[in-house]
C-alpha cells in the first residue's frame, strides 16, 4: 500500500514549504525561473475559491514532501474542452523514491473523479529525465516538444508535453 497521499494544506506546512522555497540550493534547477519565492500563505490565498486552481500537499509516511497544483487551460469556448494542467514540487529528499510519480497519478485520478475534463496534461524540460520517467509511470503519454516553451535561466527552453485523457 503506498504511503503517498495528497492533502489539503494547513498552517503548520506553511513555513516548511516556504523555507524549502528560499533555500536556492534544495531547489530543483528545472524550477528556478529568477522569481522571489511566493509564500504559501499568499499561493493559498490566490487559490482559495477559484474553481480554475488547486493546490494540494504531497505526504510521504506522514512527512511533508512537497505540493501539487493545477489549472484549467481552455481548448475552446466550450466548457468540455477545458483541460487541466498540473505541477509538481518535491524537496530534494524524495527525489527517486517513487513519490511523484505516485502523487501524479493520484492527482490525475483526483481530477477525472471529481470534474467532467477529459484530458489532465503535465510539461517537464526536455533534459528533466527523470520527471518524464514519474510522469510515464503515472500514466501520462508523451505528446510531443513544445520548443521554446519557457525562459529560464537567462535562455528558451523546449519543454516535452505530456498527458492522461480520461479514455486511457
């Protein structure tokens, strides 16, 4: 049975997100986008009551490990072509351990249980091998590169795109 489970956050995660946030060298160099780090309290607030967002925290055995999060992308005017985009935060202590591929997968299922979307797609740096290795064991499908994607570090990135449609 996997001790990896998502949860709502609570005040006391707060300062462990946050100090995980700050400290530059327990950040992974696929997340560093040149921004002060937004606290949780304020990503909270930003969340709290739009339907479009999400935010969830990742827990290993009981330990903080990281947060998930997500938002509606619109594929057309309609409300059955809108999609959901996740991401995935994990501090450098459970990396390779199997957390996010499994925290992924149980967002992915949260979502198709819980919304009528068809489709849930993630997005990870082409060189971020190990992410495309969490996302395919979580069951998402390579899509395809989206070049030039994300500016980072001063240049463009190409980012693989990946996704789960309710019919797999």
């Amino acid at each position: 049975m996997s001790r990896v489970r998502l949860r709502a956050l609570v005040d006391e995660d707060i300062p462990v997100l946050d100090g995980w946030a700050r400290d530059t060298a327990r950040r992974s160099e696929f997340a560093d986008f040149g921004l002060p780090p937004l606290s949780h309290a304020d990503l909270l607030a930003r969340v709290a009551g739009d339907p479009r967002t999400g935010f969830l925290v990742v827990e290993e055995a009981g330990r903080v490990a990281g947060s998930v999060s997500w938002q509606a992308v619109a594929y057309g005017p309609n409300p059955q072509s809108r999609a959901w985009n996740i991401g995935i935060e994990l501090d450098r202590d459970f990396h390779g351990r199997g957390v996010g591929t499994t925290a992924q997968r149980l967002l992915a299922d949260m979502l198709f249980a819980t919304t009528d979307a068809g489709r849930v797609e993630a997005s990870t740096d082409v060189e971020n091998l190990a992410e495309q290795r969490a996302l395919e064991k979580a069951g998402f499908r390579r899509e395809g590169v989206l070049r030039g994607a994300q500016w980072r570090g001063g240049r463009w990135h190409d980012l693989v795109g990946y996704a789960r449609v309710r019919a797999d």
